[in-house]
C-alpha cells in the first residue's frame, strides 16, 4: 500500500503541479569563533523528565567551549531565566 501511494503521488499531474518548496536555500555555515579564554564562551542544556532525587529532577550543564570542561548542577524543575542566572 505505501508503495502504491508513492507511485500515486509520483504519476499524479496535480501533486507535481502545486508542489513548491517553502524554504528558502540555505546558505553556507559560518563557523563560530574560537574562545580565546577558559570560561569566555560557554553552552547550556536542560536535562529534564528525570525522577525525583533529594527535591530535584532537573540537571542544569554548563560546557566551556575552549576547555570543553562540564559542570553538573541539580535544579527543581521551576526554574525561570532569573533564577539560572
């Protein structure tokens, strides 16, 4: 059957007609800036859905691009940009 259906969609005058791409090209990737400091540029990611553990379940990552150096920080899930900071 889905084979039948891709040959439908491939063969139909209509589906190749109004088919346009909604996207523009993308143009070429820029890479980003090497640190030049421990510490200077850093990334953060959310670990969340984790259990519950001593009042927390959600881990807070912090990873020094340079250094590529983690640290770890447990966080209750009600956290607000204010308080990250």
């Amino acid at each position: 059957m889905k084979a039948d259906i891709k040959n439908f969609i491939k063969e139909c005058d209509i589906f190749q007609r109004n088919k346009i791409e909604t996207i523009h090209p993308t143009g070429l990737l820029q890479p980003l800036s090497i640190p030049i400091r421990v510490w200077l540029d850093i990334s953060l990611d959310f670990i969340e859905g984790l259990p519950l553990s001593n009042g927390f379940n959600v881990i807070l990552v912090m990873v020094d691009r340079l250094s590529k150096y983690m640290h770890f920080i447990s966080i209750t899930h009600s956290y607000t940009a204010t308080k990250i900071i």
